[in-house]
C-alpha cells in the first residue's frame, strides 16, 4: 500500500511542471484571434520578410544603375631571379654585331593600386528600378491576400468552435429529455403499457444521442487544434478557450455589400511589373557609358621590402563607350518572352476585374441565403419542439406508438443540431464580406 501511494505521489510531482506550465488564452472576439494572429502567425512574420527583401532587391536596382565598383590590389613581389636580357655590347664600347647580357630590375617591388569606376549611363540598368518598385507593390498585394486566406480559414475554425459549442449545449439538452423518455417507457413497460422493443428503442435511442454528444466535443478539439495551427499557437502549452454565445443571430445588415477587389489589384501590378521589364529588356542594344580610373603607387629596391626608397605614384582616367554590335539570342528572346508575359498578364487582369466583381456578388448571396436558412431553421426547431411535446402527451394517452415518439425526439434534435449549424454558416458568411471590405 506505501509503495503504491509512493508511485502515485511521484507520477504527480513529474507530471507538475507540465500541468503548472500550461498556459490560458481566452478570445472574446473573432478580432482578438485577428490581432493575435497578426502578431505570432508564420505566415504574416514570412510576409513581413518578403517586403524587407522586395526593398532590398529595389534598393539593389537604384545602386546597380551606377554600378560604382573600386577594386585595391596590394602586392608584393620577391624577384628571386631577375630577367635577362641582351643589348648590343657597342653601347658599353666592345665589338660590333655582339650582344651583352644585362640585368634589368630590382629585387624587391611593392605595387598598391586602387580602380574604381562607375556606369555613367546605364539604360537597362535604370529601367530594372521601375521593375523592381512595380514588384514591390505586386508583393504587398500577395501578402494581402495570403492574408485574407488565413483570416477566412480563422473565421471559419472559430465558427466551428462556437457552431460545436451550441451543437452540444443542444444535443446535453436532448440527452435529459431521452433519459426522461427512456424512464417513461420503462414505466410503462412495468405498468403493461408498453412493449420490451419499446423499452429497447428508447434505451437505443439515448445511446445514439450520447454518441453524437461525444462525437461534436471530439470534433470541438479538433476545430480548437485547427485555431492553433492558424494562429501559431503552442498546442502543448496552451489552453485556448472561446466563451460561448448565448445571443440569436441578430438582423442581416442589408446595406453590407462587398466590394473586394484584390485579384484585380494583383493582375494589374502584375501587368506593371511585365511592361517594366519588358522595358528593361529592350534596352540591351542601348550604348553604356563607363567612367573609369586607376591609382598607383610602386615602390622598387634591393634592400628589402619597405625600406626608405621612394614610392613612385601613377593614375588615369578615361571614359568608355560600349556598344553591343552583334545581336545576341537570348536577349533576343527574352523581349519576346516578356511581350507574351504581358500580354498574359492583361488578359488575367480582365478577367480577376470580372471575377472580384463575381466574388464580391457571391458573398452577398451567401449571405442572404444562409440568414434565410437560419431563419427558417428557427421555426422548425419550434414547430418540431412543440410537435415533440403534443406526441408526448398523445403517447401518455395510448394514441401514439413510441416508434412515432422516438422519431418525433430524433426530428426535435436534428431540428435543433441544425439550426445552430446555419447559424454559424451565417455569421461565417457575414465575416467574409467584413474580411474582403477591410484587407486593402
């Protein structure tokens, strides 16, 4: 008995620091999961990343135009053996038509030389930063719809979460009301009213809905698992919880139209981006103009390296004129290419104009059609409820089978499973429309 209170005592203490460490976040809104998620998804960090490169590459463009470069050698030269050559030996007073060797140079030589240049016209150069500001935007605007992506899969995971909240709240309510039926029809039975099949088929039918009641609070982890995964948060650490609503849906908002038009705004920094390189790349057969320089100092001795002997300065300057005269293939190409790209990019923007203006018209319809929905829903939860408890009293009086009452519970409880689920595809519906008005 000691060994095993020792055994459960240890279990606690290991299993302590996992439990105390467990950390609680509560989300009263769909907004506070937006601005968490703003915050901690991988995604919008990603999406930060990829405009700070997108400026790099710009800022690159604008430094690139010049292409100022300034290369330094510094070496340092050992002539181990010196080169020999042969001059007449007349110039030193000996016979005519001989030659004497000579050695010209010294041992040791130090050269430091600095070149720098600079491009003073450059025109495909120049052109690549329009290129590049256009893919700036067009990378902002992909961003915005990565974003919009995440945020409707976040709408759509909190809906479930509150959909699955009330689904359960409904499905408790109807386990109560099986477990009643299952007692009246067990009474009946012990009072000859009712038959074993009849006792049977309640009892069936209060297992069905304890079924579905764990069912919808496995598949209520799993949406809070999914809430986690969008919004980067530690599953293991944290606790997420998301109060239930209590309220009916209110009114729909007739004047909420939706005029999302980010497709639109891709295609046409799309086609921005296309014309300016497309500009770019036409400008291959363009002269450049290159400034270019040089800056020496040598120093030559016998001594050794770095004596006290003169160091000797030399420099140029001068200007270069390039000018490509054979065409060349690829470049050739590649404005071809760059005219097909952009003339597929026009046709992509007529048709996202078209399709935003689809997509905005589709939302509104959603809309209406799943507030209807709910609407309806409602009054048939009532009708079905209310017909439940007329059959019950029918039943008590002997005028109704019990197969006849269990099925009027099962279209009770449907009835009510259904209504909550329209309710969320209605607010889900709503949000979608405030997501493609408010992401710009």
């Amino acid at each position: 008995m000691k060994s095993a209170i020792f055994l459960f005592i240890l279990v606690l203490l290991l299993r302590g620091p996992f439990v105390w460490a467990q950390q609680k976040i509560t989300f009263h809104s769909l907004d506070e999961v937006y601005t968490y998620a703003d915050s901690h998804s991988t995604t919008f960090r990603n999406a930060g990343q990829q405009t700070t490169l997108a400026k790099y590459q710009t800022l690159a463009a604008k430094l690139g135009q010049w292409n100022l470069q300034g290369r330094t050698t510094f070496t340092l030269t050992d002539n181990t053996k010196l080169n020999t050559s042969f001059i007449p030996a007349e110039v030193f007073g000996g016979p005519a038509g001989t030659f004497q060797p000579v050695t010209f140079g010294q041992k040791y030589q130090s050269n430091v030389t600095f070149a720098p240049q600079i491009d003073l016209i450059n025109p495909y150069a120049a052109a690549l930063v329009r290129a590049n500001k256009n893919n700036e935007q067009l990378v902002a605007v992909n961003n915005l719809l990565d974003k919009k992506a995440v945020f409707e899969s976040i709408s759509a995971a909190y809906h479930n979460i509150l959909s699955y909240q009330r689904q359960i709240a409904v499905t408790e309510k109807s386990l109560a009301n099986a477990d009643t039926l299952s007692i009246i029809l067990n009474n009946r039975q012990q009072e000859g009213l009712a038959r074993g099949q009849d006792v049977n088929n309640g009892e069936a039918n209060r297992l069905t809905v304890k079924d579905k009641l764990q069912q919808l609070e496995i598949q209520l982890s799993q949406q809070y698992n999914s809430l986690k995964v969008l919004a980067d948060i530690d599953s293991a650490a944290t606790v997420v919880v998301i109060p239930s609503e209590k309220d009916m849906l209110s009114g729909p908002n007739l004047s909420l139209s939706a005029n999302g038009d980010l497709l639109q705004r891709q295609s046409e920094w799309q086609t921005k981006y296309q014309e300016a390189t497309l500009r770019a790349d036409k400008r291959w057969y363009l002269p450049t103009v290159n400034l270019f320089s040089s800056f020496g100092w040598q120093q030559t001795t016998n001594n050794h390296f770095f004596d006290s002997s003169t160091w000797f300065g030399t420099s140029f300057v001068g200007l270069r004129l390039t000018v490509p005269l054979l065409p060349e293939a690829s470049k050739i190409a590649t404005v071809k290419y760059d005219r097909v790209n952009l003339q597929i990019a026009k046709n992509n923007w007529q048709h996202n104009m078209l399709q935003d203006r689809i997509n905005n018209n589709q939302l509104e319809l959603d809309y209406q059609k799943a507030f209807k929905s709910y609407r309806l829903a409602v009054d048939i939860e009532s009708l079905r409820k209310d017909s439940y408890y007329k059959n019950l009293a029918i039943y008590r009086e002997g005028l109704l089978s019990a197969t006849d009452l269990i099925n009027s519970f099962d279209d009770w409880l449907n009835s009510g499973l259904n209504t909550v689920a329209l309710r969320a595809t209605a607010e889900y519906a709503k949000s979608k429309i405030i997501i493609s008005n408010t992401i710009k």
